[in-house]
C-alpha cells in the first residue's frame, strides 16, 4: 500500500470518479475514527479491521449524530444514497492506497450487510402527522 496524504488521494479519486463528492471521503474517514473508538470504549481492542458491516452500522450511528433529521439531504448532495455508494467509496479509497483491505472484502459485503437509507435516516424522524408542506395542510378543517 502507498503512503498517499488522505487529502491528495481525494482530489485523485475525485477526478477519477465524481459521482461522490469529497466531503463524503472525509465523513467515511470520520465514521471509521468513530466506530474503531466505540470499539475500543466497549471492548478495548484498539485498531484491526473494520468489516463491512461494522462500519456502515458506524457510518449510520455517525450520520445520525452529525446531522439528525438532516442526514439523507446531506448525504444525498453528497451521492451518497445506499450502502453500496459507501461500499464504492471505500474501494475508491483502498485503490488509492489509504484504506486497506482484507481477501474477505468485497463490494458485495457492503450490499448484502447494507441498511435502507430511508428506515435509516428519515423513518425515526417521522412524527407521523402531516407534514406543514403537505398538499391542504394550510387549510383549516370544515366544521360540517
């Protein structure tokens, strides 16, 4: 694996492949930083491989902390849509040579062990009333 600064393999990647744009790369770094600290705050294990699984479910945990109600907007101007953009985007890192790999992992491991993004990041913020956007919302109900 080359040493590539995090920050130049971006730009490259980037170039490369611009359905994701570079802040998802720096929040897929940052949900990796979190998920290797929650496991280090529950196990004590420090470092070691983060399979795919493991880090989406970080990568959701991540999502829902920094940016609530917010997550699937921002995550969407980003490109990222379904596990399998986060899948896409760590094959794109590994290829650039910051991330690093494991014989078990695969693109597919991120479709097969991937979430809704909807039941994700807008069903637990879903009151269930209608929205004040919503087609007569701003009508008052008749009293017949």
């Amino acid at each position: 694996m080359q040493t590539t600064g995090f920050q130049e393999a971006v730009e490259a990647v980037s170039r490369d492949d611009k359905r994701y744009h570079p802040e998802a790369y720096a929040f897929l770094r940052d949900s990796l930083e979190a998920t290797l600290k929650r496991r280090k705050k529950a196990t004590k294990e420090v470092g070691g491989h983060v399979a795919a699984t493991e880090l989406l479910d970080g990568f959701r945990i991540h999502a829902l902390a920094e940016f609530g109600p917010m997550a699937m907007t921002v995550l969407d101007y980003w490109g990222v849509r379904c596990s399998e953009d986060v899948g896409h985007m760590v094959f794109n890192l590994v290829q650039a040579g910051v991330f690093g790999k494991t014989d078990e992992d695969s693109l597919e491991s991120f479709v097969t062990g991937g979430f809704d993004f909807r039941a994700a990041f807008v069903a637990p913020f879903h009151s269930g009333k209608i929205p004040l956007n919503a087609p007569g919302a701003d009508q008052v109900p008749s009293e017949e």
